[in-house]
C-alpha cells in the first residue's frame, strides 16, 4: 500500500481542509466527522484529534500557507504524530513537500481507503481488486514526487541518449505487476459469471442491499437471514459481497439476499472502477433495497451520492427499488414519529430499526410484493423443433401450464422482464 500503518503505536491526526470551492454544499463538521469514523476503521491507529482547517484556496505546493503550516507542526510535535491523515486530495508534490516539512508519514481520502479496503477485503476477487487500485494511485504518485525517483540507472550508454531513469522504471514496474493482476482478475471474474449463471437457473428473484457505508445494510441483512455476516458500527465493515438464498415469512417467495459494499461520497475514482464487477450483483438485482440511515443529519446527501453512483453503475431506472429508512431507534420520539408519518406517505419507503426488528415484518411484506410485481404471465407457442427453448422453461421452473397442440406446445409462463428478455435473446 501507499504507506505502512502497521505500527500498533501510530498516533495520527486527521485534518479535513474546508475549501469552499469544493465543498459541494456538505456540512464541513460533518465531513470531518466522517474522515474521523475512517481513520478509526483502521487498525492500528490511534486517533489523537481531528481538525477542521478553513482555506480560502489550496496552496499548490503544501495545500496550506506558511503561517499554517507552522501551526499544524507545533502541534504535531507536541501530541507526537506519526501519521497525518488529510480528508481530501493531496497531489504528489504537495505530500512530499508536507512529509519533509511536518517529519511524519501523510495519507491523503483515496489513500486512507485504499489502506481500509486493503485490510478488510477477503476474496480473491477483493484482494485482486485492491492490489489494482492500489498499483493506480501508486503509479499517479510517481509525477517526480520523490527526488530518488529521478536518479538514472541502467543504460550502457552506448546508443541513444541517457539509460531509463527511476521514475520510468517504477512506472514499467507498476504497469507489468497491474498486466498481471489482470490477468488474474479475468479468471476470478470468468469463474464469479459461472456461478452467476448457475444461479440464473435457479428461479429466484435477487435482492440487493445498496447504500452508504455504515447505513446499517449488513446487521438488516443477518436480521433477514439469521447469518452471521461482520457488522459493526464502522466505516466499510463490508466488502465483499455476501449472499444468502431465503424463504420470506408466511408462504412468501424464496430469494437471494445480496450484501454490497457500502458507498461513500468522493470514492476513489480507482475504487469505482475496481469494484465494478462486485457491484454487478447489483445489476443483476430484480429489488434493490437502498438503506439509509435516516438519523445522520445528513441523511438525504448521503443518499444523493448513492443514487448517483447507482446511475453510474448503469442501474436500469425500471429495477424496482424500497428505500429502507433504518435506525429510526437512534430518532428521539418526535423526530421518530415524524419519519414514520413520511415514511407511509410513500409506497417505496419502510422505516424500520434493523437492531431492535422494528418494522421487519412490513418490509418483508413490501420485499414480497415487489418481487411479484416484478413477475407476469404470458402465453407461449413453440414448435415441436424449439424442444431447447422449452426445456430452458422447465429448468427456470417458469411453466404453469401446457397443452400439446397439432403444431407444437401451448405454455402459460409466468416470468420477469429479466427473464422474458433472456428468452428472447436464445
């Protein structure tokens, strides 16, 4: 990774610079709380204090001015920091120029996360996916931001100009070790569509879980499935995905409950595009439950930024979605009552604590309705020679009815958009 936090004695500070220009209308107090909660999802750091710095405009060389920069040193001495963790981006310059002035080691927010991702992914998938996302930063880093970088080595001389200097060499190393970890990834990738299309026989529905990290997706998901899936109140508890096949309560339909990895605003831009295959399950979805935690203040933000990278994933606007409104146990009574009355004026809202079970049993009700919904019958013709269309029917356990005619088999098919699609392209 960027830099080593293995030293269970790291004492870090965590700075959140409050620029105006890239604000996006987020609270700053809020934000830095966010940047606290992410340092204290990774192990092997001692969270000293955080800081808000207001800053009319980043300084292109140490993001802060002189007079600051003495300041933020003073203090860093004083409390004995080994780690300064700054909630946004800090360019290559900008962070040698602040390790050498502050004598401490310096991660950036895309750096920070990596680190988390680093240390909580657990499938060969995850792990692939990280050590590629980590290679991206790391070769971005490589813009002559450490002097020994520019030393020549190699090289006889003996044609051409000077031999590959060592900025160029880390580069060509980068891009060899991400040729292979692509390779990797392909095979991981080929074997994960297996079982996706195994499952794809298999006539069941799809739920997804979606929403911003630590929303409360995975302690609503071991409530559904008496699974014992990691949930802890912190930052990116989940990683990879997790998936469990359930009988809804009372004669329902059997799914499979999807957990995703929780999103978060100004997500490493590596990260999406690393993470895309594990957010494929979420294209796959035939429900999405988009979880929030409707008492952050700034709840209805957090969701924006979930909507927003949904639409980025290429999440067709025609999947079915509930908007699960969790938490409503931390509300205070007022607060709680209001949520509650908005919550039943809309039709894809369920407010729910997923800790104390409040509200599970009409989510479920809403979850088995929608699946439904999302079903139709259609009537169908086949000739006898399509005998492998109408056995793909049998396997997807979609027939409810058929009768042999002079031409062939008349069949009553109840089935998905998804699956009448699929049908369709045979």
């Amino acid at each position: 990774m960027t830099q080593s936090t293995e030293n269970a004695e790291t004492r870090a500070w965590v700075l959140h610079p409050d620029i105006p220009a890239t604000a996006h209308g987020r609270d700053a107090k809020l934000a830095l709380a966010e940047a606290e909660s992410l340092a204290h999802a990774l192990p092997g750091l001692t969270v000293v204090g955080a800081e808000l710095v207001r800053l009319p405009k980043p300084h292109p060389g140490t993001l802060f001015g002189k007079g600051k920069l003495a300041e933020l040193k003073a203090r860093i001495e004083a409390e004995e920091i080994g780690l300064v963790l700054i909630d946004g981006p800090v360019s290559p310059v900008q962070q040698r120029n602040l390790e050498r002035e502050w004598g401490v080691k310096l991660l950036d927010r895309t750096g920070l996360i990596l680190e988390i991702f680093s240390d909580r992914a657990a499938t060969r998938e995850g792990v692939l996916q990280v050590e590629m996302a980590a290679l991206s930063y790391q070769r971005t880093r490589l813009v002559r931001a450490w002097t020994h970088l520019e030393r020549q080595r190699g090289g006889l001389g003996f044609v051409g100009g000077p031999g590959e200097t060592q900025i160029e060499a880390d580069r060509r190393a980068i891009d060899e070790q991400l040729v292979r970890l692509r390779r990797q990834l392909e095979k991981v990738v080929r074997t994960r569509e297996l079982h996706r299309a195994a499952r794809a026989k298999v006539p069941f529905p799809i739920v997804a879980l979606v929403g911003y990290t630590n929303a409360g997706k995975s302690t609503l998901f071991n409530r559904m499935t008496g699974a014992e899936v990691m949930a802890k109140d912190m930052l990116f508890a989940t990683l990879d995905p997790t998936m469990r096949r359930i009988e809804l309560p009372g004669g329902g339909p059997e799914v499979i409950l999807s957990d995703t990895v929780g999103f978060i605003s100004d997500l490493p831009t590596e990260l999406v595009a690393a993470f895309r295959a594990t957010l494929e399950e979420v294209l796959a979805a035939d429900l999405i439950l988009h979880v929030r935690d409707i008492s952050h203040p700034e709840s209805e933000e957090q969701a924006r930024d979930v909507r927003a990278i949904l639409e980025s994933l290429g999440v067709r606007e025609t999947t079915p979605q509930i908007e699960v409104w969790n938490k409503i146990d931390r509300l205070a009574p007022e607060a709680r009552e209001a949520a509650l009355v908005r919550a039943a004026r809309h039709d894809h809202v369920q407010a729910l604590s997923a800790v104390t079970g409040e509200g599970m049993t009409a989510l479920v009700e809403a979850i088995a309705d929608a699946i439904t919904e999302t079903t139709h019958e259609t009537e169908l013709h086949l000739r006898f020679d399509e005998g492998r269309k109408r056995a793909w029917l049998f396997d997807r356990g979609l027939v409810e009815g058929e009768t042999q005619t002079e031409e062939g088999f008349t069949l009553q098919v109840r089935w998905s958009t998804k699956q009448e699609a699929q049908f369709a392209r045979l």
